[in-house]
C-alpha cells in the first residue's frame, strides 16, 4: 500500500483501532479471557512428582511429549540412558537437566551416583548433597555413605549410613560401613554389633568375620577375637596371614607355645616372628597414613635385618609418603645395588627425579624400569610425555606407538600422540589418530574439538563442519562451537544452513543481542524485511546503544521509504559508536548537514566533506593534464 491510499484510508483506519482497542478493555471487564495455555513444562513436572521414584515408560512418553528440552525431559533422558548402561549419556542429559532445572533434585541424585561408580568423588559429593536438599532418599545417603567409607568418613559416614538403612534395612553392605564408622570412632562395641548382625545373614563373609575379630581385639576381648579367627581359619586353613594373627594374639595372651605352633603354620621361624611382628606394624601404618611411625617400624626392621630389599621398598614407600623424597632416593637407590633388576623401582625413581626437574636422570630410570620389564605402560607413558614437553617428538612417537602396540584400544592415547603430531607439524597423521580416538570415545567433546581445528587449519571445510555438527549434537548449549560453525558457513556462502543455526542460536539465548543481530541480517539477505525488523528491534529492546542493530534498522527503513524513521535510528548508532562510519555515510545520502564528530579534537561538516572532496577531485585532474603537456 503506497503512503498515499494510507493517508487517504487514515480516517477509516482511525475508526477501526479505536473500536479494536474499546472492544480490548471491555472484554476483561466482561469476564472475557484469552484462554491462556497452562505451561507445559509446569504440567511434565507434576507427572513426574506424581510417578514418586519410577519413571515408567508411559511417563517418559508423557514428560517427553510436553517438555522434551527442558530440565524434565534432559532428567527422563538421563534416566532412558541410563536404564539402557549407557553412563555417558546419562550423565549428560543429567547435566543438562539441572543447567535447566537447577531444583530437580532427583537429576542431582542420579547425576551424583553415576559420578560415584566413575571415581569422580568430589563431584559426586556435590550433587548428592545438592539432592538431599530436596529429597531425602535412602539411596542418595547410600550414596554419601559409599564416598566416606570410601575416603575415611566418620561422623557423616555415620549418619548417612544410618539414614541409608532406614530405607534398606537388610543391605549388609551399608551396615557394613556403619560398623566400620563405629569402629574409627573407637565405639568398638557398637562396631561388633553391626558386624554380627552381618554375619547373621552372611555367617562366611570372611572379611567381616575379620574385621570383627580386629575390633575384638582392640577392645581387649582376646578369646573373642581368637574365636572369630580361628572360624576363619577353619574355612581357609592356608591362609598365613591368619595364622600370624593368631599368633600375635597368643603372644598377647602369654601362650608362647600356641604362638609358635601358629608361627609355624604360618611358615614363620618362630626367631624372626620380632621382625615380621616389625613388619607387620610399619603395613599398618603405612595404611593409616602414619607415615613418620612406618618408617621408624622399617628402620628397625632394617637394624635387625640389615640389607633386606622388602623392608627398603617399603621403607622408601613410607619416605615418599611422607615427604622426604631426598631420603627415599638414597633407600631405593640402596635397593637397586642389591638387586638392580627391580623395575618397580626404577620407575618410582624417575617420577622422584622428574619431581625434582632432573629430567635426564628420570629419563635414564624410565629406560631402566622398560628394559627390565618393557610392558610397564606407566613407565612408558611417562616417558612419552616428557619427550612431548622436551620437544624431542619423535621419540614421543615412538613411544606412544609402542604402547599403542599394548593399549590399542585407549583412545586416550591416540589423542595425545594426535596431539604430538600436531606439534611435529604432521597434520594428516594427527587426523588419523583424532579419528581413530573419536571412534573409540565418540563423546568425547575435547577430541572433537581439536579435530575440527585440525580441520579447519588443513583447509578441509566440510569435515570441520561435520565436526562442528557433531558438537552442537553432544552440547547443543556450546556457544563457542555454534560461532565457529556459524562463521564457516558464512564464509563458505551457505545461507540455506546458516539461517536454522541462527534460529537455534536465538532460541538457546533469547536474551542475546548479538544473536538477534545477525538473525537479522539474515533475514534482510534473503529480502524478509518484516522478520528482519523484528529481530533487529529485539536487539535494540535488549541493548540500546548496540550500533549494528541500530544502523542495520535505519538502514532497512531507508529500504522500505520510511526516512525519517531512517534518520533517528541513524542518529542514535552513531552516537552509540562515533567510529562506526556506515551511519555517517547512510545519513549524508539522506542529506543530513549536521555536523559529525570525528575525534575528539576536530570536526567536519557533510558540506564542508564534499566541498574538500571536490577540490582534491580537481587538483588530481590538473595534475594530470600537466604531465600530459609535458611528455607531449
């Protein structure tokens, strides 16, 4: 419609929207409503309250259906993922679920567990207390207590086992850590209550039996303690270790034949039962973190001994435990004069020198530890690396490429020898290697990544961008990658592709300027001005002074004749951003003569612009035409 039939059409117009907008405040008067729609994701919640701690598979269809991207839906994901044993997934939709949904306490939960059988304590202890804010399941304190036990809890382990019977009475398991909490709290008769009551339901659980003649004998109670061993002991009448105890335990009780029979069995000369009794203490203390106390045990293990290659292992352990690696080099390195076979040794060793930035010396004890025994991948992946970080990447090669001859199936490893490849300046080889460990860890996003960048550096666009379509499919909240794929598809001209991703985009950040932006300017390329306004207004709506938005809108109204809407807008980005020279040019093509800021310290006029332009236009001709006469 021209602006003319507009002006002319104005009274009628004028008449309409007036009773549009009486009808639009009579309705509500009336009682009248627009019948909003209840929220579907509000609606997927309740269903899953209602499904208490099953989600049966007609409610996943259910949540699904109403709200498949929010923190419920990634929550049932994870839970259809998981029930399937595909923990990776899982664990990402979980995630997921509570980026959304930060209070769905079961995706805390359940995100929390699978971190736990992962070994990723501290996150799992972060997300099972997250979840116990607001679910106090059994199996979220299970949980809890499965970490303590784990690592050395008392008091918390104490009372999330507790809270975990509640919920599961007969799992002997738990009341298995609940005894062990009492037992480290020095609340040894209430440890031997727990233990029996394991043993009523488990009479040859062995460890228990065990672990309760311990906590007998702590307490004092020898006949008792002797009692459960010698139970032991007839279900496994070789084991030596058993037969040591008995004896220390006789020892204790002044029987020294019975401790000497038991010594016997356990194929000790009753003479050296001091020192393996020596022995015997510097493990337990070892294992209680007494490290001072383990080495005093070794060392007299040693003055009664002296040159005995387990009492110096162990004596150098107990010294690296505690912090003296000066003094644990001088003990192994007496070991190894004994027996320089030992490859054990000399691989602890070169982690002590690499600590210790003797890179040469670590390098030579690495060697050693592979000639004595050369399947000692650990060995053999140190020294990997450090020839990565020495810059001597062939050998780096070489020694990924014989631990891959042991450990094929790593795809850890093929990623860094990718990544050696890389630093080699051999890009094709590190892409093979990036594949072959995408095949093996088709999750892993880090590796993706890097492959794509390899990508991209060796010119091969599609392959890149089939890497960053895989990316977004894993992390679909991935800015980062969304940008990279967004500016390849720009640069390659593919507009058809790039308009969904800037939709996904905008949907993913609704409150991004920036995103509005260049939606925007995709919609004015493919001439949909009204949808190119829209996003354009959405990112001035959000940032006012954003001068692309506000130039590319006064650049689209000079498009569809409406000039003075042109000149504000203009006006306004230029303001916004003085350098910014598109609205200056635009404005002086709209015959603004007002004057332009151009630094701080001088400024220019449109006119006095053209004027300056014209004369340099003709001093240029002049002195053309002057060197023409002059080579006539």
């Amino acid at each position: 419609m021209t602006i003319k039939r507009l002006f002319l059409l104005w009274p009628k117009t004028g008449m309409l929207l007036r009773t549009f907008t009486l009808l639009m405040w009579a309705m509500p008067m009336c009682g009248f409503t627009w019948g909003s729609r209840p929220d579907p994701c509000a609606e997927a919640n309740k269903t899953l309250a209602s499904s208490q701690t099953e989600i049966t598979d007609k409610i996943a269809d259910r949540i699904l259906g109403l709200c498949p991207d929010g923190g419920v839906g990634h929550l049932v994901k994870g839970y259809q993922f998981e029930r399937k044993g595909l923990s990776e997934q899982a664990i990402n939709e979980y995630r997921k679920s509570v980026a959304a949904d930060p209070t769905l306490s079961q995706a805390h939960g359940n995100l929390g567990l699978l971190l736990l059988e992962q070994h990723s304590d501290n996150a799992a202890a972060k997300e099972l207390s997250e979840a116990l804010r607001g679910d106090a399941a059994p199996r979220y304190h299970r949980g809890l207590a499965k970490l303590l036990n784990r690592g050395g809890g008392t008091a918390l382990l104490l009372f999330h086992s507790q809270e975990a019977l509640k919920g599961y009475p007969e799992d002997t398991t738990a009341r298995t850590w609940l005894a062990e909490a009492y037992a480290k709290q020095g609340k040894l008769d209430l440890a031997a209550e727990e233990y029996l009551k394991v043993l009523a339901k488990e009479p040859a659980n062995e460890q228990v039996r065990l672990e309760l003649a311990e906590a007998y004998n702590k307490s004092g109670k020898l006949d008792d303690s002797i009692r459960e061993l010698n139970t032991v002991e007839r279900s496994n009448p070789y084991n030596k270790e058993i037969h040591k105890q008995l004896a220390w335990l006789y020892q204790q009780k002044g029987d020294k034949s019975q401790a000497d029979q038991e010594l016997q069995l356990a194929g000790v000369n009753p003479k050296n039962a001091v020192i393996d009794q020596l022995m015997q203490q510097g493990d337990q203390q070892l294992l209680a973190h007494s490290y001072a106390k383990a080495v005093e045990s070794y060392e007299n293990v040693l003055k009664k001994r002296p040159g005995w290659p387990d009492a110096l292992e162990k004596l150098g352990d107990a010294q690296v435990a505690a912090g003296n690696d000066d003094e644990a080099v001088i003990t192994y390195r007496q070991e190894l004069s004994l027996d320089p076979s030992n490859s054990s040794i000399h691989y602890t060793l070169g982690i002590l020198y690499e600590r210790k930035g003797l890179l040469d010396e670590a390098e030579s004890q690495y060697r050693e530890s592979l000639q004595y025994d050369p399947k000692n991948g650990d060995a053999r992946r140190r020294l990997a690396d450090m020839y990565t970080l020495r810059g001597k990447f062939q050998k780096s090669i070489e020694e990924y490429t014989e631990l891959l001859k042991l450990r094929g199936e790593n795809p850890i490893l093929h990623f860094k020898l990718a990544r050696v490849y890389v630093k080699d300046k051999e890009p094709d080889k590190a892409i093979y290697e990036y594949l072959v460990a995408v095949k093996l860890a088709p999750d892993n996003i880090e590796t993706r990544k890097e492959l794509a960048l390899q990508y991209g550096k060796s010119g091969k666009v599609d392959e890149a961008e089939d890497q960053y379509r895989e990316l977004l499919r894993l992390d679909r909240n991935d800015d980062e990658i969304r940008s990279a794929l967004v500016a390849s598809y720009a640069k390659q001209k593919k507009y058809e592709a790039l308009l969904p991703l800037l939709k996904d985009a905008v949907e993913l950040a609704p409150n991004n300027a920036n995103g509005h932006y260049r939606l925007g300017i995709m919609y004015e390329y493919k001439k949909e001005y009204e949808s190119a306004r829209g996003q354009y207004q959405a990112a001035i709506d959000l940032s006012p002074t954003h001068a692309k938005a506000l130039n590319a809108l006064g650049r689209l109204s000079i498009k569809t004749g409406d000039l003075e809407k042109a000149k504000i807008l203009l006006e306004a980005a230029r303001a916004a951003d003085p350098y910014f020279t598109e609205p200056r040019y635009l404005l002086s093509n709209l015959g603004d003569d007002r004057t332009v800021k151009l630094g701080s310290h001088r400024t220019v006029s449109a006119e006095s612009r053209k004027e300056k332009r014209g004369k340099a236009t003709k001093l240029k001709l002049s002195k053309k035409k002057h060197k023409s006469k002059q080579r006539h």
